[in-house]
C-alpha cells in the first residue's frame, strides 16, 4: 500500500534515499553525516510545502520482515512535485523528483503503486503530464519507466558550485568575458510579396 509520508518518517526516508544515491552513484549528494536536526527540518518544510508530495510504499505489519512499532515497513519512495514553470504556462505537470524502491522489494509491485499515487496526484492537480527524473547509467529504473509509458524527454547535468566557479574563473583567465544575460532582439517579419499566401 501507499501513504503519504509523516515527519516520523525521517529515518526510513533517508535510509531509502542514500540507497537511491548509492545505485546512483552520487554518494556524495547526501552522505551518512547529515546532522539529523537540520534533515528533520528541510524534510517537515518539504511536508508542509503544498507544491509536493513524499510517498511512501509500506508493508503492513504481518508481512513485514522488520517493522517500526506501528507494525509497517517502508519499502519504496516517491517524491512528486509541481512543476513551477507548467504552472506559469497553464499546462501542469507533475514531476517525480526522487523515485527508490529498496533492493530487497523491486519487481513485487511496489514501484507501480508509487506510479499510481503520482497518477492520482497529477489528476487531483489538473495535470496532463508526468515527468520522472532517471539516470542515463540506471538500466534498470530505465526500463521500468519505459515499460510503464515513459517517453525520453531531456538530459539532465549536474555540478558542483566549486567546480562551475573554476570552470568561470578559467573561462574569464583566457580573457573570456562571461555571458552577459540579454533580451532578445526583436524580430523583425519581412512583408510577404502580393499575390503569395503564407
């Protein structure tokens, strides 16, 4: 079954999100050092944002091989979230930010019922569309995904602040300036010759 998350869910959150980034190989995203008050911080303002969802695929007690004193285990996670810039264009659509199931759990069901709240988020928020973020390295989340619909949409990079600011320094050393954010010229439409339609 899936639930939305509660803040006593912390623990089991991050557990199944250093899982994420291990098979990710970005360790280094979040490593096991996180100061718990300040993770249990950023997770209850993530709880409370209304432009997201976290949830949680759980065991219910009997069937769980290890359990919490509620008698369930979490399995799977899924964080959904409103795309900011379809809101702006009228066109919703819902983003599957972070999407895990725990080794022990894949190919038993759990990752299509994380889908299955992410359909019914995205219907409950007048959205069309739903977008996963997958590694291009995670064959395995790849095929689940296409084998559940998902198209090929876009490549996604990532950087660390440090080193895009030596990437800047260097770029400005061989006497390069950086861009400059500028509108775009207008474009000017020539005027269509008489007798010819467009």
């Amino acid at each position: 079954m899936t639930r939305t998350a509660r803040a006593a869910d912390l623990p089991a959150v991050l557990a199944l999100v250093r899982q994420h980034r291990a098979d990710a190989h970005a360790e280094d995203v979040l490593t096991g050092h996180t100061r718990l008050n300040a993770a249990a911080s950023g997770f209850r303002r993530l709880l409370d944002d209304p432009g997201h969802r976290v949830v949680l695929a759980v065991l219910p007690g009997p069937h769980a091989a290890t359990a919490d004193a509620s008698g369930e285990v979490a399995v799977g996670l899924a964080v959904l979230g409103l795309d900011p810039l379809s809101l702006v264009l009228g066109n919703p659509q819902v983003t599957v930010d972070t999407f895990v199931v725990d080794r022990e759990h894949r190919r038993q069901g759990a990752g299509v019922l994380l889908l299955a709240a992410a359909a019914a988020y995205a219907q409950e928020a007048g959205a069309a569309y739903v977008v996963a973020s997958v590694g291009g390295h995670e064959a395995e989340r790849q095929r689940f995904f296409a084998r559940m619909g998902f198209a090929p949409l876009t490549t996604r990079r990532i950087v660390s602040v440090d080193s895009l600011t030596r990437a800047l320094v260097s770029w400005q050393r061989r006497g390069v300036p950086l861009p400059v954010p500028r509108r775009a010229a207008a474009v000017r439409r020539r005027p269509m010759a008489r007798g010819l339609s467009a």
